[in-house]
C-alpha cells in the first residue's frame, strides 16, 4: 500500500476539516454580508437562534420575504453548531404556518370524555378571567399544593412550571420531563460534585470522545449534530457505549454493546480498570475528592458538615466519615480527619473554610497555569486558561508539605476511648470498583473482558500527558437514567470523569454555560420573576407528592414525583389535588401514559398552553395559544457546555392572536393579583421591559444587544467581555472558588469535594449500600425476574432518537411525517424468523400494563432477545379523544410501580414483552394498521394524501 496510503478514518478527517474550511469562507458578519447580494426592501435575512428539537441552540438565519418566514439555514458564526440545521430546524417553517395551528383562546363545552371537545372561541379576558376565578377558588378551597403544573421541551421559555407556576400558586407539585430527561444526572452531579456537571464540553474537541448511551447526532440536547460527528471524526480515538448500533457508532474505534440497562456496571468495570493500572489523576483524586477521608464503619453516623438543599434550607449530614467531633470533646464537625504519609499522623480538611490543616488559599497561586492546547477548534473559539493543579507544597499555600493517604488502614482512639479501625474512602471505593473487574462486568453486561479492558485504558491513558488534563469528559445521556438507577450511574459515570482528571477541565464535563446572567435573576428554564421571586418555604416544598417514598427529594426540592402526583389525583390521599396548568407538557412521558390519561378526567379544572390540539389538550379546560420560536425574542446561552451565547430574535409577527410565554406569565400573575416583578413600580412589565431587564448585566439594551448579535453573531463565553462576569473562560473553576456561592475553593457538596463517599446518600439513605456508587439491575430483568422470560420472552429497550422528531414533537409536519410515517420496531433478523415477522409488518407489543402496534424494522445492529421501540408516538390526524397515544405510544407499556428508588425516575427501558404478527383476525376493524374510534387509518406511508393537504395549506396560506 505505499507510504501515501490513507486510511478510512484519516480521509473522513482530513474530509471533515477541509469542508469545515470551505464552509467558513464566506465569513459571518451581517446578513447583508452573509448573502453576498443586496436585498430588497421586503426580503430580510435574520440571525436567531433555532428551536426546533426544544432544546439546543444551533444557530440560523430566517429568510423572511414580504413578512413571511421562507427559509432556514445554518449560521456559520454558530461555532457551537457549525452551520448545522436539520430536517427539524428546516420545517419549522411548517409548524408556524400550518393549518392545525391553534391562533385563540378556546373553551371546552364537552364532557372530557367526549372524543369531541366542543371547542369555542373567547377572548383572552375571558380566559385569564376563568383561569384566575378558578385557580383563586382552589387556593382558597384546598390550598396551593392542590394545584400541580407541567412543562415540556423548552421550544422557547416554555418552562413555567419549574419557576413562576410555582411561586404563584404556592405549590411545590411540578411535573415534568426533567425528572427522567437530565434530571437524575444534574439530581446526582448536586449531590456528588456539582450541578449539572454531566454536561460535557464537546465543543472543545476531546481526544478521546466518549457518547454513552445517546445518538447526538440525530437529535439532542447538549450538542447539534454536526459538532457530534465533526469532533467523533477529530478524535484520536472514538468510543460508543450502546446496546444498539447508532448511526455514527459504527463508526467508532470501539462499541461497547451493554446489555441494556447495566451502565453503572460498565463504568464501575472501566473505574476497576483504571486504578489497577494506575491511569487515574492521583493529584485531583487526594486533593479534590473525599478519597483521602477516614471512614470508621464500626462507628454510629454523627453529626458530620452542613449541607444545602437545592431550592431553601440547610441539613446537617450524618456520616461515618471521621471528624475531630468525633475524637474530642468540643472538635468542630467540620473537620474531616485524614492520614498524613509524610509525618504518620492525623491531619485533617476544614470543610467550612474549604481548607486544609496549614493552607492558605490565595487567587494568585490558583490562577497559575496556561491557555488550554486543544486542537481543532472552530475557529475563534477561545482556548480558556487552565490553572495547574495546586497540590500540597509549600509553593501551594501549605505551611509544610502534607500527604493525604489514600491506601492503608489506621487505628484511632474515638472520643469514648474505644480503639477503632478507619480507612481512606478510595480504599472502600477501590473495593466497590473490584466487585465489577472485568470477568466479572462481562457476565452483566455481554461485553467480553478484554473489549472492556481496551476502552477503559484508551480513555484513560493521556495522549498527550503534557497538557496536565485529561483526554476529555462523557457525553452520557438519558439510556442511563431510565431503568430505575439513573442517580447511581449518573456517579458512576461523573466519578469516572472525575479521577481521570476531566473534571472541568479542556472537553471535560462542565455543567451548564456560565453567561452574565448572574444567579438570582434565572430560575432553571429561563424563568424570571424580575428579581428572583420568593423562594417556597421548607414546609410547603415537603408537600410535594411523592416526597415521603423518596427521602431525597425533600433535599433536592425540585419535583414532585410524577407518579405519585397522577396516583394522588385518582385517590386524595394524603390530599386532594383537583387543578392545574400545562405549559407545552404532555403525560406520555412518564409512568404509564394509559393510567396518567385517565386522571386528567377527573380534574376540577386543567389548562393547557400549546401550539396544538395535542392528547392532554383533550383533557383541557381551556386550550391557549402561544408562539412559535420564529415569532419569539430571548437570550439563549447553551444550557450545556458548549459555551455559546446567542438570541432569539423574532423573524415573523405574531399570527392570530398566540401569546409569547413569558407573556403569558405576567399576565396571568397580573389577572390573579401578583406582582411579577420585584419593582413596585412596575409591577407586571412588558414585553420590552422583560427583554431589557434581561440582558442588563451587559449595560446593552435588548435592540442594542440584537444589533450586535446580527452584526457579529455569536458569543462565546469564554471571551466574553471582563465586565460581563462570565467564569466560562476558566477550567478547573473549584480551584479557584468560582463554584460555590461562598466563593470559597471547592466543589458544590457539604465537604466541598466530590464526594466519592457521598454524605448526602448517607445522610438520606443510612442503611443502603448506596453510599458508594453502586450496580443494581433493572428490576424486571432476566437476572431479576426469570420467571417471566416464558409468557414474556423478549426485552424491550426503548427511546432511541428519530432524526426528524423531538419526543413527541413534529407528527404534523409533511416534511419530517413523510420521512418517518409510522412507529418503528427493531427486531434482530433472528427473532423476526423465530416469531414470522417481515420487514414492514405491522407487531404487537405486549405486557401486563398494555397493548400497542409498530411496524417491524429488521436490524442487526440489536442483541436477539431485545427490541427496540419509538417513543412519544401520537396521531394528529386521528379525530380521536387522546388522538390515538394509546395505540402505539410505548409508555402503554410501562409499570407505574417501579422506579429509581432516589428520585423516582420511571422505568421506562428495558422490561420484558411478548410480541405476535398483526394479522385480520386479531385487529379492530380488521386490520394490522392502527386507526381511530371510526376506522380511519393512521398516516403510514410518505404518499398519503393527507400529508400533501397539509402541505398545501402551510404554503397556500389560510387557517
């Protein structure tokens, strides 16, 4: 073959990097210079922000011709997406303007179970009239917690539910995807390290790039799809974890094809791998983590460091950890006691000032270091300076050096003079990683032993040790929070960035970007109360439902369980729940969407805020409008770690007479008597008003700041002006107290570590084995429940993504329908023969819960013995109450019972089924395909006329 040879891989890179210059040669400046052509008074090309999948921030331009959106395409100063827009992003264009769209306020006049709503039009006073009669009626009958409110995917700032709701009702019952969508991984990262901290900086080009259970490529939240495949083929090496072949997987050095479910014992496999061969960062794991704290597990937990819950209110922790406290009268119980190798005495780590015995931290030490060296950026991406690492010298603030040990067993004389033994935690971690060598994950998991090996040391062995970092971080998803043990995988996995030293470091995992937006003005979604709100109290948050079966969330304040809520409403008990809102949610998302539909009948009064006539709109009182994100003006900092800032800026005027949601939060505040804002002048401001208040911090006004944004495009926050206070530009940020409120060094937990021995667990969960992070298998599966594999034989994974759908979102677009008609099940070759199966036939899917269709997908890429099935499928051309969700929305299917026993995320993947042939006989209507009430066929077939209707009036206009 030649020394001129190239090989796969090294073509498509050398492919990818050549077309990524060609892309950028036009430059990114105003539109005018974007097109390269003078335009005409009544054409625009508007820089915005895309929101088509709900959740990223790709950039694109919105061509708008005689004020009609007519194009949309990738922005080029979009580093953080390259140019990308998707099928998704191109037919927005046909959700703003189709024909189904709901323009006004309507009522219903039918009974909620009548297939027929009976809706009529009014007025917005009328429904802010009703909305505030009704709700005030509740409040005042049964209190505040008797309402609940949803949220979806955040299609702009939809979100009310995780902020203003709240505040307003005086109710802590808050359902919405979160609890099984990202939740659990920033849930976890709290309770470990830091707050969102699963994020991971993709943007910054990993050498070794890890996507464990997600295809990002397709459809995402974190990172578009072009970044995904552009960074996978930059990589050195490329690593996939994924019981399913994805689309770019096979293109990956190494797949590792996890049974499903069984993550955490992959990553504890990886962790055992990586200490037995001395790959993991010794200088951040004794310095930056609890490895070095002395646990005595003979001891009864004392009083240990005060911890702060995530919304209001302080716990003290209960932990065997050992503390001063518990050696002498009067020692402080916030000294963590440690083993010093250098003298052979106790030392110790001061959690309240965030020090150790004999250090002072000073800003000047800390910050020392250099810019970070990574290669392959989009250009004019800033590199950010990397601080070294601080150790335990006297050039590090110490007095004398110390050595925390890690290894080893010692003796110590507890406060009632018994004779103890304590450990280092990273012994008790090193034993708990043991457990899962390997051998012995290869028996969990289906991966041979030696393929575990290998992807353990190619992520962790540095390429280039030089740099003092890591190789890069793990983009892990949301596979790993749905089979009822998404809080300890998620520490598995963010331990596992953690000692290999890609902890907020260069492509590490970051948390979310950090703009100007200083804290107390965002609540999480981008709701404000101009001012911060009032804060619920301990007492109203810990009526939450749910909170007694699930002890931690009464810490993390967050949610209620949904489940629990949908179980309160069908019983009262412990108390009535009879009302509420939904700001584009929906009930297919959690628990079992056929038990959570029947509830909704029951409700005193239930509205729902959202672009169309959807399944939960069927249950609705009221049905209200809102807008579109082309029709929207917002600030839009990723809300991963891409870094990126950018706008929404409103391309097209609002048509009928749909509401801006923020809009439609003030409103109704100001039709129930609340302020909104915190200034008593100003009460319920305007739109305007919200916009200017919003990006004050950067002394701009909102037009001045959407002039700048249309003239030079995106922000990166790592660049970002000095006066804008952004810490985005610094890496290893708890070095230099960026981190927590109190501005001390550290990460955002009780000790101020991360806490492989977590004293939140302990304290919550005193009796589990949870304290560590730890393996359990999915409740239903074959290990767990054998004897279900004979009436149900096959396993069903579950919420792959569809490229042209974001959850439930786009069934009614032509353009994204007639690429993916119908629902999709994957079935490996070998089980369809088995079962007489073909390509295309029409399945049942089938367990105790209930009872769906999908067609048939032959494919490989799965284990026999496992299916694969689509999520969120719903009909908008079914004349139907539930539009048909129950026909083959996957969620049928799942127990209502089991659950992650942390934060009660649903069971949604991996449970057994049995699956049979649609035929005739074993039909309604006689017949394999789905259909309404009345016989009607679904859409199924790119060639169905009802698509080309469609299309024909989003383009020819009309309502």
């Amino acid at each position: 073959m030649g020394r001129g040879f190239l090989s796969r891989r090294s073509f498509v890179k050398l492919s990818a990097a050549t077309m990524a210059v060609a892309g950028l040669s036009s430059g990114g400046g105003s539109a005018l210079a974007e097109t390269g052509a003078p335009q005409s008074s009544d054409i625009k090309r508007i820089r915005t922000c895309c929101r088509g999948c709900g959740k990223m921030e790709c950039g694109v331009w919105v061509t708008v011709e005689n004020g009609r959106a007519v194009k949309v395409e990738g922005d080029t100063s979009a580093f953080q997406s390259g140019g990308n827009c998707c099928a998704k992003s191109q037919s927005s264009i046909q959700a703003a303007y189709h024909p189904d769209r709901v323009l006004y306020p309507l009522k219903r006049t039918n009974p909620k179970n009548a297939d027929d709503p009976g809706w009529v039009r009014i007025s917005w006073d009328e429904a802010y009239a009703t909305m505030a009669e009704k709700f005030q009626e509740i409040m005042d009958k049964r209190g505040g917690p008797s309402l609940f409110m949803m949220s979806g995917t955040s299609r702009c700032w939809c979100m009310g539910s995780y902020g203003v709701f709240r505040q307003l009702f005086g109710s802590p019952n808050s359902v919405h995807p979160y609890q099984v969508c990202k939740g659990p991984r920033h849930f976890a990262t709290l309770m470990q390290s830091a707050y969102a901290f699963s994020w991971q900086a993709t943007v910054d080009q990993p050498k070794v790039m890890v996507r464990w259970g997600g295809t990002t490529e397709l459809s995402n939240y974190d990172d578009s799809c072009r970044m995904t495949v552009d960074t996978a083929m930059h990589a050195d090496s490329f690593i996939t974890v994924d019981p399913r072949q994805t689309n770019l997987g096979k293109e990956s050095d190494i797949w590792q094809p996890l049974y499903p479910q069984t993550d955490a014992a992959l990553a504890l496999s990886w962790m055992d791998v990586i200490i037995e061969n001395g790959l993991y960062d010794e200088p951040f794991v004794k310095k930056w983590t609890d490895a070095p704290f002395l646990v005595c597990e003979d001891m009864e937990p004392s009083d240990g460091p005060v911890g702060a819950k995530f919304q209001v209110g302080t716990f003290v922790t209960k932990t065997r950890l050992l503390k001063e406290s518990d050696l002498v009268e009067g020692g402080s119980q916030w000294r963590m006691m440690c083993w010093d190798s250098i003298e052979n005495r106790l030392t110790y780590y001061d959690a309240q000032s965030c020090a150790w015995e004999g250090e002072t931290w000073s800003m000047e030490t800390a910050m020392r270091g250099s810019e970070a060296r990574q290669e392959n950026l989009f250009p004019g991406v800033a590199q950010g300076w990397v601080p070294d690492q601080t150790g335990f010298g006297v050039q590090d603030g110490f007095e004398k050096p110390i050595d925390p040990a890690i290894s080893g067993e010692y003796e110590v004389t507890l406060k009632d003079g018994g004779i103890h033994t304590v450990k280092p935690v990273w012994e008790l971690f090193k034993a708990r990683c043991a457990e899962y060598a390997p051998e012995k994950a290869s028996a969990i998991t289906h991966i041979p032993a030696d393929q575990i090996e290998q992807a353990a040391k190619t992520y962790a062995t540095r390429i280039d040790p030089s740099t003092g970092y890591g190789n890069g971080g793990i983009g892990y998803m949301l596979a790993i929070e749905h089979g009822c043990n998404a809080i300890q995988n998620s520490r598995a996995l963010d331990a596992l960035v953690g000692i290999t030293g890609n902890w907020d470091t260069p492509a590490g995992n970051r948390g979310g970007t950090t703009g100007f937006l200083a804290p107390n003005q965002v609540n999480f979604g981008g709701n404000i109360t101009m001012g911060g709100g009032v804060v619920m109290d301990e007492e109203t948050l810990e009526k939450a439902a749910g909170v007694n079966e699930f002890p931690l969330l009464k810490w993390w304040q967050y949610w209620a369980d949904a489940n629990a809520l949908y179980s309160q409403i069908d019983t009262g008990d412990p108390y009535p729940i009879v009302g509420g809102i939904a700001q584009s949610g929906d009930f297919m998302n959690m628990a079992n969407s056929l038990y959570n539909w029947d509830q909704f009948e029951k409700l005193d009064f239930f509205v729902t805020v959202d672009f169309w006539h959807t399944p939960l709109s069927d249950r609705s009182d009221l049905l209200l409008p809102c807008a579109h994100w082309l029709e929207a003006n917002a600030t839009r900092p990723s809300q991963g770690s891409s870094g990126a800032f950018g706008l929404n800026v409103q391309c097209v005027e609002r048509p009928g007479e749909v509401k801006y949601d923020p809009v439609f939060n003030i409103e109704l505040y100001r039709a129930m008597g609340v302020p909104f804002s915190d200034d008593p002048s100003n009460p319920w401001p305007t739109e305007e008003d919200y916009c200017d208040w919003y990006v004050k911090p950067t002394g701009m006004t909102w037009s001045q700041m959407v002039e700048e944004f249309q003239e030079n495009g995106w922000w990166d926050c790592k660049a970002m002006p000095e006066e804008w206070k952004s810490t985005w530009g610094f890496y290893r940020r708890y070095q230099l107290g960026m981190l927590r409120p109190d501005g001390k060094p550290g990460m955002q937990t009780p000790t101020g570590k991360l806490e492989l021995w977590s004293t939140v667990m302990e304290t919550f969960y005193p009796e589990e084995s949870d304290i560590l992070p730890d393996y359990r298998e999915a409740p239903l599966s074959r290990t767990e429940r054998p004897d279900l594999e004979d009436e149900y034989p096959l396993i069903c994974n579950t919420g792959r993504r569809i490229p042209v759908y974001f959850h439930s979102e786009h069934r009614q677009l032509p353009w994204c329908r007639e690429q993916w008609p119908a629902p999709r099940m994957e079935i490996n070759p070998a089980d369809a023969q088995k079962y007489g199966i073909e390509q295309g036939d029409w399945v049942w899917i089938e367990n105790e819960n209930g009872k769906i269709r999908q067609v048939a997908d032959l494919y490989a890429g799965i284990e026999p013995g496992v299916i694969n099935c689509e999520h969120q499928w719903w009909y908008p051309e079914l004349n139907k109450a539930g539009h048909g969700f129950d026909l083959s929305g996957v969620n049928c299917l799942v127990t209502r019972e089991l659950r992650d026993r942390h934060c009660g995320a649903s069971y949604l993947r991996a449970y057994p089924v049995k699956i049979y042939k649609a035929t005739p006989e074993n039909s309604p209507f006689g017949n394999p395909c789905p259909c309404g009430n009345d016989g009607t066929e679904i859409i199924h077939d790119a060639s169905d006329p009802r698509l080309k209707e469609w299309a024909k009036l989003v383009y020819e206009g009309g309502e």
